[in-house]
C-alpha cells in the first residue's frame, strides 16, 4: 500500500500548512495573529524556525516543569518507548504505571493511595465527578447527586467539566448540554486575609441541599482560568470541615496546583512527621486530605498528555464489590499509557536529582518582590497584585470585557514580539514559570510587563 502524496507540497512552510488545515485551540482564527512555528525548545526557551527566541513564561499553558526538552525525561521517554508503548490498561498492568502509583500515593496527602489514570485534566476531573456520584449510587444513596462548586472556577472543556466552571464566554453556547450546578462563594484573596464568615456561602448551601450533595469542588489555594484568583489555605480548611459535617465529599482539582506551583511552604500547619519533604500539592500544605484529587498538566513535566485521579480507601471500598454493576465504567483508550508513566517517574526523579525545591522558593521570592515594587510604582494601573507561590499576578485597573478585554491580545502581542511569552486573561497578566527559569530570566520576564506598563 502507497500512501498518497499530501495535498502540499513537502517544500511547503509550517506556516502555510498551518494556516491551510489547522484549528487551534481557544483561537479566533479570524483575528488572531499566524501562529509562531517553533523549531524546539530548551529550558525556558522555545526557538522559532526563524530563529527568534521566547522565553516562556507561561509554562506552555501551564504544564513544563522543569523545562523544554529535559534530557532526563526524554530519555526515560525514548526508552520507554523501545520497549513497550502501549498495553491496553484493562486485565493488563505494567511497572511504569505501578511504580507511578506507589510514588503519588507515597508524595499524595496521606490515605490517597488508589490512582486512576487518563489522559488531561478535563478527564482528570470528569473521572472525579462520575466517581463522587457513582460512589454514593453504590450505596444506595442516589438521591446525592448534586456537585457543588466554586464561583470563578474553570475545570476544563467537557461538557461535565464546563458544568461545574463559572458560566463564561468559554460555555456560555453550551448551556443547554450542561447540568444545574450550586456555586459557592470563594474567600477573599488570601493577600487581603481571611475572614471569619468567608465559608458562610458554602454552608447555606450545605445546610438547604446537604443531603443532596455527591461533592464539593474546589481548586486549592489558586483559581486558574477563572481570573487567577488566590484564597487563604483556612478557606481550605474550612471546605474540609463542612464536607465532613454535612457528609460531602471533597474534591481537590490540582490540576494546575500540583506538583510545587502554588510554592512549598506549609501554610499554618506542623510538618507531618513521615513527610520531611516540602508540599508538593496545595492541600497537602494547607493540611487537608480531600477524598478525590485530580492531577494532569504537571504530572509528567509537561511532555505527554496524562492524568490521574486518585481517591482514599473509603471512596474505593464503594466500588470493590460481587455486583458487577458496581463497576466503574469509565475508561479511556490510552489509559496509564506506558511513555506518559515513564516522563512522569522521571519528573519526579528531577525533583531528586536538581535543586527544585529552592528554584521553587527563588521564584516565589523574585515573584513577591517584583509585585509589591509593581504594586507601589503603578497603582494608578494596576488594581491588585496576588501570588500563589511560584504564580505572580497582577489585575489591571478599568478594563471591561473580562476574559475578551481588548487589552488581552494587545499585551499578548506586545510580548511576544519582545520575547516573551506571556498569555494575559483580559486584563489579568500572569507570570507562571518553568522551575528550571534562572533569576536573570525572570527578571527579564517581569522588567517586560513593567515596560508595558508605562505604555498603556
Ligand atoms: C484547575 C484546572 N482543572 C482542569 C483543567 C483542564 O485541563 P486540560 O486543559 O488538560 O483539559 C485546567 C486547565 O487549565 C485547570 O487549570
């Protein structure tokens, strides 16, 4: 069999063939600037075919840990791939996918210790929901059903994903798909405190449909594509305390949070005795324990798309039954694919083998220090700065549109044509960097986004 010769031409430029048959993903094709091709990546560099250099301060969506093409994992990757790069996941296991599973369990607030896989962190958080509900179906509890979520969430673009995020521009055509979803207040921004009340919203609902409720859904300490809003680790707390009264369960989207984002510093709470490392995860250092996690972006250092969703013995124990019918029936084509396990056991190998922990620490200092000068020298623009560990914000004054702020793709622009890439939420401007990013670098990153400042 000869495959037939492509529509275009092999000479034909990335560029040209992008434009020719690609969609790209939350583009408005129409408006939106061509896409830059890039030829490879290093550390916190990615190269254009044209040569030109970005540094990218954005993590590519959020997901490079320790930097662009990390010879350690590429080469866990390149192995793995010679020797098995696929089994199908049901009656089959391999030891990349063990092996991952007793490592999460082992670095998880502890009791996570049943890891399912699949593939990003929609599914990661689609697997939660389907497990919270199915949990309390299997004890013959359906009537709680119901998911409670956060204002100003984001978990994701599936339908049941969408459901659960803040009505937005990004679902507002897909309400008629959605499910009816009760929404909870967050805290104030954990830079302006906590207060006493902050939980008051969640309980009401509690308190009215508790009996109802299959799970509470939060994003730990750092609401993402919601507006990067941060709240204090007691509002954590305080989540944890009310499931546990009104008889929830509690899911933890780490999606984004995982793996050393929002900083390593243990927020109120003693060091656990068997964990002399520092947090890895937003509630082991708020010293919660949810009953479900979702983890992806970060899990295997950026390099293959992954996810896992990992549970306590409790909610497990529902589903380990004679009745087939109690099965979990969800499943997905690549599940705990064999290269995705390798890059992410060799992450967690960098985290060993490279001083990640202060790099962690060094961005979070740089991070803090560079806001509060930006918060002082621009407080006619710039309405709040906020930081969750190595994530530095800043929301800028009088700008209307919310996500679609003109301002958005104006200092998008801006950026990237001055080597850096940054990915502004309207009007909200992050800074969310590999690990692997040097002082000097980020400095860079953040003497831009002052520029940009005195021009608007
Ligand atoms: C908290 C959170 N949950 C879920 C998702 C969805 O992940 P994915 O884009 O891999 O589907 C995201 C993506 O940004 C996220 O930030």
């Amino acid at each position: 069999m000869s495959l037939k010769p492509s529509a275009a031409p092999p000479e034909t430029s990335t560029g040209d063939l992008d434009a020719r048959h690609l969609w790209h993903p939350y583009t408005q094709m129409r408006l939106a600037p061509a896409p830059v091709p890039i030829a490879y990546g290093e550390g916190a560099w990615l190269v254009a075919e044209s040569g030109k250099r970005y540094l990218d301060a954005i993590s590519s969506w959020w997901v490079t840990l320790h930097g662009h093409a990390h010879p350690h994992i590429a080469a866990a990757i390149a192995q793995q791939a010679g020797t098995l790069e696929q089994v199908i996941f049901a009656g089959f296991t391999h030891r990349p996918a063990a092996q991952l599973a007793g490592k999460l369990a082992a670095l998880l607030p502890a009791g996570l210790n049943r890891v399912f896989y699949s593939d990003n962190g929609s599914t990661a958080v689609e697997v939660s929901l389907k497990m919270a509900v199915q949990y309390w179906a299997n004890q013959d509890r359906p009537q709680r059903h119901r998911i409670v979520a956060l204002r100003d969430a984001y978990h994701g673009d599936t339908v049941a994903t969408m459901s659960v995020s803040e009505p937005s521009y990004f679902t507002e055509k897909f309400q008629p798909l959605m499910f009816p979803v009760q929404r909870a207040r967050t805290a104030p921004c954990a830079c302006c405190g906590a207060h006493a009340n902050d939980c008051d919203s969640l309980e009401a609902i509690l308190q009215r449909s508790g009996e109802e409720v299959a799970a509470v859904i939060v994003e730990p300490l750092l609401q993402g594509a919601g507006g990067m809003k941060v709240h204090p680790a007691t509002f954590l707390r305080d989540v944890r305390r009310l499931c546990d009264r009104y008889g929830a369960l509690m899911i933890a989207d780490e999606v984004l949070t995982g793996f050393g984002r929002t900083g390593i510093e243990r927020q109120g709470v003693p060091t656990r005795g068997d964990a002399p490392n520092p947090p890895l995860f937003a509630c082991e250092a708020s010293g919660i324990v949810p009953d479900i996690i979702c983890l992806s972006k970060g899990l295997t250092g950026g390099f293959l798309p992954m996810a896992a969703t990992a549970c306590t013995a409790r909610v497990f124990q529902a589903f380990y039954s004679e009745n087939r019918r109690d099965t979990f029936f969800h499943g997905h084509s690549y599940t705990a694919n064999p290269l995705g396990c390798a890059a992410a056991l060799a992450s967690l190998e960098v985290f060993e083998r490279e001083p990640v922990f202060e790099r962690i620490a060094r961005i979070t200092q740089i991070h803090s220090e560079r806001l509060e000068a930006i918060r002082k020298r621009f407080a006619d623009r710039v309405l709040e700065t906020r930081q969750a560990g190595t994530v530095g914000i800043l929301e800028l004054r009088d700008e209307s549109g919310g996500y679609l702020a003109a301002v958005g793709p104006k200092l998008q622009n801006y950026f990237l044509e001055n080597g850096v890439l940054l990915r502004p939420l309207g009007s909200i401007i992050y800074c969310l960097p590999p690990y692997c990013i040097s002082e000097d670098e980020l400095n860079q990153v953040w003497d831009l986004v002052e520029r940009s400042l005195q021009l608007a």
